[in-house]
C-alpha cells in the first residue's frame, strides 16, 4: 500500500486554473518577448529540473533566436532549519561573457532562483535573466528576488500541473490547478 496521496483524488478536488489553450498562450507571449529582449545574442537557455522541464521545452520552440542549452538541478533540504540549498547537478556551460536565462516552473519565495541568479552572476554572465511560467500571489518573497518574464499568476495555494507536482506526481499534466484553501 503507497503512502503517496492519490492524484486522482487531488483532481477530483482541485481547481482548474489554466487550461492546455490558456498556458499556450502565455508562452507564446513569453517567447516573443525573449525573441526580442535577446535579439542577436546567444543566451544559456538554463532549466532548472524537474519543475521547469515541461515549460522549458514548449518555450524553447517559441523563442525565434538559437539558444545554448543547460540544465541545474538545486533542491532545498527539509529536515534543517531554513532549508539547505543542495546542488544536485551544476550546470555546465561556460557564462563568462554570456547572457544567461534561467527558466523554472514558478516562482515562490525565490530563495533558489536568488542562489541560482547570483552563481551565473558570479559565474561570469553579461546578464541574468529569469522566465517562469507561474508565479505565486503572496507577499513572502525573498528581498530583491523577481522574474523579468512571467506566464501566468496563480493563488497561494498548492498549485500542480505542466512541469509541477503533486507528491512526484502529475507534472505531465496538460493543465494547471490548485487545491482548495
């Protein structure tokens, strides 16, 4: 018997919030906007995994400039006060002299995009910029931390779907939703 709650029954009680046509949109939107922000350059195209997987992929084929691509892997450790940031993969591509575009699921409270905008910045990058396609409606985030594109505004609420989880479930949803309050 799994301890895992059940998706089907997070479903069954969730809201749907943006449906497969509603979050096409904001990524188109989102790719003509880094088309032209980046226009002439290369940028490291970095998702951080596993959230950003899903939106990184469909916003790849909407950005008409060629891109370097990259991957991090960072998760915050629970069982400590504050959470630990561990990297569980560095990216690889050299950021000296590049521009940088770091691309995540949502943006929360920030704290490891925040890790992760001041190592590409330590790195060496001409410009850090972040993309995500949610960001959550709360007054919590860390100081200074913000996205310079953002898809679509979800409530402070357990939000899962297209890249984010539910319990290591459910990022292949097509759409997003949230739980109840």
């Amino acid at each position: 018997m799994s301890l895992r709650p059940s998706l089907k029954q997070a479903l069954a009680r969730a809201e749907l919030l943006y449906d497969k046509d509603s979050i096409a949109a904001a990524i188109r939107r989102i790719g003509a906007e880094i088309s032209r922000d980046f226009a002439g350059q290369r940028p490291v195209f970095l998702t951080v995994l596993n959230g950003g997987l899903v939106f990184a992929a469909h916003l790849a084929l909407e950005i008409g400039i060629d891109l370097e691509f990259d991957t991090v892997h960072l998760a915050r450790y629970h069982g400590t006060l504050g959470g630990e940031l561990m990297w569980l993969k560095m990216p690889r591509a050299e950021m000296r002299g590049k521009p940088v575009l770091i691309v995540d699921d949502i943006l929360d409270e920030g704290r490891t995009l925040a890790a992760l905008r001041h190592h590409c910045e330590s790195a060496g990058a001409t410009r850090v910029a972040v993309a995500v396609l949610t960001r959550k409606r709360h007054d919590r985030s860390a100081p200074g931390v913000r996205a310079d594109y953002v898809g679509l505004e979800v409530p402070d609420r357990y939000v899962f779907g297209f890249g984010m989880d539910y319990f290591d479930q459910g990022r292949n949803l097509p759409a997003i939703y949230a739980l109840p309050e």
